[in-house]
C-alpha cells in the first residue's frame, strides 16, 4: 500500500484531497455559503464553470457528506444544495486555510529592529 492510498483510505484525508485539489470545489462551497443554492444560480454566480464540472463537483460534495441534496418533485424538477453539519465544520476549517494564505501572502514591512541597514555606495 502506497502512502498516497493510506491516506486516502481516511474519509477527511480523501475530501482535504478531492476538495482542495480541485479550484472549483472551493468557489462552489463558497457559493453554497453565501445561500446560493440551486444549480442555475451556482452555474451563473462562479465564472468560468461548466455546467458538467459543477455538476461533478456537487455530487462529488454530496458523496463526501458535505453538501445535501434535496430534490422536491415538482414540475419543473427543483434541486437545492445546502451545507450538513459535517460540511459547516468543514467550511470553517476551509476558512481558516483561507485566513493562513492571506496572513502568509501579505507582505510584511520590516520593524526598525529588523530593517537592513542602508549603505552608500558608489557605483562605476
């Protein structure tokens, strides 16, 4: 057993993995947070998805246990998307990565203790 498929044999590893491997799984949760919540709309709020790639993502979603589908038999067929308890807990910790880029992606400016100092020199 390779270490790859160890890992994946843990159902959070192999979300981490299938979620954050994918850049649309993210936009699609985001969507879902912001209660966007049927297909039409989450197709027409995330720029630049298809339709087959969101519909991959969302049952992907749905197969991990974070997003649930509720279909109501109506005519036209409706479908809504929202978060379970596991995929609130989820977003959050998604949130919280999201927090650690932006913290670790701004650039600091030196503190006067730790500024290089400054020398003169003249150039040839």
């Amino acid at each position: 057993m390779t270490p790859r498929s160890a890992a994946s044999s843990n159902p959070i590893t192999a979300l981490l993995e299938d979620v954050l491997g994918c850049k649309w799984s993210w936009s699609v949760l985001r969507a879902v947070h912001a209660g966007i919540n049927r297909p039409g709309q989450l197709e027409r709020a995330i720029a630049g998805i298809s339709t087959k790639v969101l519909n991959e993502r969302l049952r992907k979603l749905v197969a991990h246990a974070v997003l649930a589908k509720t279909e109501f038999p109506e005519i036209p067929p409706r479908v809504e998307y929202a978060f379970t308890d596991l995929g609130r807990k989820f977003f959050a910790v998604l949130q919280q990565i999201e927090a650690l880029e932006r913290e670790r992606g701004e650039p600091r400016s030196p503190t006067p203790a730790t500024k290089p100092a400054v020398r003169n020199r003249k150039r040839n």
